[in-house]
C-alpha cells in the first residue's frame, strides 16, 4: 500500500519527532515514517526504538514530502500511524 494511502486510512497520525517517539514508547503505533533527507541525530534515536518494538518503518524520500503527506505546510523529520 502507498504512503499516501496509509496515512489517508490512519485513524490518528502523530506527527514530527517528539509526538513519534511518545506514541512509540506508549506502544500507540504501528508504523513509523521517517524522512530519507532528516539529520541523522534526529531519526537515529527513533530508528531504533522502532527496531527494539518490532515497529515498521516506511522511509519517504524528503521531509517536505513526509509534511505534505500528513496534511501540513511545513517538512516533517518522521510521523507515525497509531494502532
């Protein structure tokens, strides 16, 4: 299934970092986007919380992708869709 279809279907999407890795951490996800272009200090720390959770990741090409995606204005460094 296409990123843009995934997020459509998403009853709740929890945009940017700090929102990822809080729904990460609360076992609230079940899929984790991350931006390809974001700085490696910024989605290392949630590639692998993703990885220790058995979380999925789908990488998207560049942050301004990932923010128009998830319906926002602004680039987006990871988003995820709640379970």
């Amino acid at each position: 299934m296409l990123v843009e279809e995934r997020l459509k279907q998403a009853k709740k999407i929890f945009i940017g970092t700090k929102q990822t890795k809080k729904a990460i951490e609360k076992g609230e996800t079940q899929l984790v986007f991350v931006a390809r272009d974001a700085e490696k200090r910024v989605t290392e720390p949630i590639l692998k919380l993703c990885e220790e959770k058995g979380i999925e990741i789908v990488l998207v090409a560049t942050m301004e992708e990932l923010g128009r995606l998830c319906g926002i204005e602004v680039g987006s460094a990871t988003a995820a869709i709640a379970q």
